[in-house]
C-alpha cells in the first residue's frame, strides 16, 4: 500500500483525504479512499488557534491510518484583494507542513492551476487557458478514480492533490 494524506488548505473549510495509491499502474489504477473529511480549522479572528484544531485532527488520522509515504497538497495562493484570507491559508498551510516535517513525511504541492491541468488531462479536456474543470467535473473525475460517494468539493479537491502529488505516472503533471 502507498498511502498518501491529501490536504486542501483552506482556514474556514480543509479538506482531508488517505488515498492508497499504490492500487494498479498508471493513470487508469484504481485507487482506494480509506478517508476523507471536511473540517473547519477555527476563526479567522483567533487564526493562532488553528494549531489547536489542526494538530489533533493530523494525529488522529495519522494514528488511525499512518505511515504515510506522502503529503499532497494544493499550493496556497495569492488571492488578489483579500490579503487576509491569502494570509491565513498560508498559516494553515504552514501548519499542515511543518506537522508532515514533524514525522518526517515528504510533502509535495501542485499550484490550483497545476491541479485543474491534470484534472483537464485525466477528463480529455483540451488544455486551454480560458476553460477549467468545474467542481462537478472534479467530483466525476474523483468517482473514476475510487468510486461514488457524497463527498464535499474540499474532499475531491484533497483527493485529486493526494493523486495528482503521487499517484500518477511520471509525465502527467504538467
């Protein structure tokens, strides 16, 4: 088994996600959802808290599914005119790596960007800057992957990056 702990940051809604893998070869495997959660990690008016939600919530899981040979995550970003919220993403983000640091897990990150491409390139959409993958092409293409469920677009987006970060052949992401 390859399992993989998949991390949409985000300070008011996370998603979390344990994906194996390791279920088959190349982009056509099938994958295994051990996992997967959506959980808000505190205020935006207390964001020091965070660690307080966060950390206990990383243990659990990973004494309930741990080892893991990976942390996938999507990059935080810059969100153009809300300096605040681009802040606590990164303070989230920064505690989900250092946590992965902590047990000496590798931890990779994919730009959203980077994510919709695989997205677009596992769908066969055609590459295109103006045209991204909507949440519900992502939830059609998590379904491909490890089969239905009523997950939220936090998960999906948590489980793309755990597959997207390590479960995909060399050559995909682009």
């Amino acid at each position: 088994m390859t399992l993989i702990l998949g991390v949409d940051p985000g300070y008011a809604n996370l998603g979390l996600a344990v994906v194996d893998v390791a279920q088959g070869k190349g982009e056509d495997s099938l994958r295994r959802l051990l996992f997967s959660k959506s959980i808000s990690v505190g205020s935006a008016s207390s964001p020091m808290r965070f660690a307080d939600r966060l950390h206990p919530e990383l243990d659990k899981i990973w004494a309930t599914y741990g080892p893991f040979k990976g942390v996938g995550a999507e990059s935080p970003t810059l969100i153009m005119r809300r300096v605040r919220t681009t802040a606590l993403i990164w303070h989230v983000t920064g505690i989900v790596t250092a946590w992965a640091k902590d047990k000496n897990i590798p931890f990779k990150h994919l730009h959203p960007i980077s994510l919709k491409r695989v997205a677009m390139r596992c769908l066969d959409i055609p590459l295109s800057s103006k045209k991204y993958p909507k949440k519900r092409e992502i939830k059609e293409l998590v379904a491909t992957w490890i089969g239905e469920g009523n997950r939220t677009s936090h998960e999906n987006d948590a489980i793309l990056a755990a597959v997207a970060c390590y479960g995909l052949k060399a050559g995909t992401v682009v």
